[in-house]
C-alpha cells in the first residue's frame, strides 16, 4: 500500500513537473517570438514564489510574468513575513560572477589567519560604509581578502594611488581606513582606470560590494557576524 502511494506521488510529481517545463518553453517561445525587440533575449523562465507567476530572466535582468505571456511585471517582489526582497536574492545567484577569473594582480592582497575562506571587495578610501566596514572586518579571521581600490569619490583617485604606490599596501589603507593616517603622496601608476572598467562590467554603482567565493555578489555594507556566515554559506 506504502509502495503504492509513493509511486502515485513520484508520477503526479513528475508529471507536474512536466507540466512546468511545458509551460515555462511556451512563455519563453511567446516571448522571443513577439518581445524579444522590448525585453531583449530570454535566456530562462521559472516558476516564481508566487503561484501562477514565472521569473523571466533577460540578460542581467529579472522580470515577471502570467502563464500566457500577457501581462509583463518589471520590479522587485518581496516576502513581507521575512522582510526579503526575492528578486535581489535571485539577481545574486543568477548573476553571480566566476570569482577565479576576476583580475586578482590589481587588488591588494590581505591574508588573515589560514585564510581558507575568500572574498573580493570594492571600496572607497572617501566612503564612510567602507570604512565602517573595515572596522567589521578587523573582527573576522581566516579569509584571504582582495581589496579593488575603487576612486568613486572627490579626491578619492589621490588616495588610491598613494595607497597603491606604498611599500606595504595593506598597513597604508589599514592606516588610512582605520586611523585616518593617511599615506605619502605616490609617483607610480595605479591600475585605477582598469579597476573602474572591471567595476562597471560588474554594474558595480556604489561601494562597499562583496564578492564572495561562489560568485554572489552583496552591494553594500554587511558587520562581522553576517560577514561570517556569509563566507562559510557562500564558499565555492
């Protein structure tokens, strides 16, 4: 009876799943064949949170729509009981960046502890976050950090170069981050321009923006703890 009941569950499910799959080619064939000038190429379409909504993915955008492709819905969805906005945690995954091919020789390299775990981060030396999250980072051990200096602000280019041309890059930004020392005016040449470029390939707009080892990227500012929970949930 037992074995009965779980092979008609395991062929509704599959069947259900079928179904899914049936309709989510019929959205995106709909879409293709008389959008595609409006939202650009599908690249996916998946069901969504809501019932009778599918996530539709173009590019590096997520939009939503109904079964049969009439109604399109260009905006973030929320879960209200825990307060997280949906489409932001999707867009994390699905544009998640190959962290082994990120340009790693124009970051400083920080090792602390075994520094097992990895995270790549823009930041501002002129950004109050940023230097609020170093303050943060001062609390988390065993991670190799690769630290994109990342001129966004007035007066900020200076800093980054003087930082960059320093004997000991990473003592002069803890100095500068931490105790406001800044460092010696610096007569090489910062890889800034190429810096600013990966960052707008990575529609990096504002700083601090983790890179975590798996690819997510986190815009904005996160304290020690979630920064910690963040590294052993997020590692490749």
């Amino acid at each position: 009876m037992f074995r009965t009941l779980l092979v008609l569950l395991l062929s509704v499910s599959l069947a259900h799943a079928a179904d899914t799959d049936k309709t989510s080619a019929a959205i995106k064939s709909t879409l293709q064949k008389n959008y595609e000038q409006l939202i650009g190429p599908v690249d996916q379409v998946n069901k969504s949170a809501i019932p009778g909504l599918y996530e539709v993915v173009t590019g590096d955008h997520i939009f939503y729509t109904d079964k049969s492709a009439q109604y399109l819905i260009d905006g973030s969805m929320f879960d209200l009981k825990t307060r997280q906005n949906l489409t932001e945690a999707r867009s994390r995954l699905l544009f998640a960046v190959d962290f082994d091919k990120l340009p790693l020789e124009l970051a400083v390299k920080k090792v602390k502890g075994n520094g097992s775990r990895k995270m790549a981060y823009f930041s501002d030396p002129n950004c109050s976050y940023c230097k609020k999250l170093e303050q943060e980072l001062k609390n988390v051990d065993n991670v190799t950090l690769y630290l994109f200096l990342y001129p966004m602000f007035d007066g900020s280019a200076e800093k980054v170069q003087a930082v960059w041309c320093s004997s000991n890059k990473v003592k002069a930004w803890d100095d500068l981050m931490l105790n406001n020392v800044q460092p010696a005016a610096g007569n090489c040449e910062a890889p800034s321009a190429k810096v600013m470029a990966l960052g707008k390939s990575l529609k990096v707009n504002g700083t601090p923006a983790l890179i975590f080892a798996n690819g997510v990227i986190n815009p904005g500012y996160m304290p020690a703890a979630k920064l910690d929970a963040a590294l052993d949930s997020n590692r490749k």
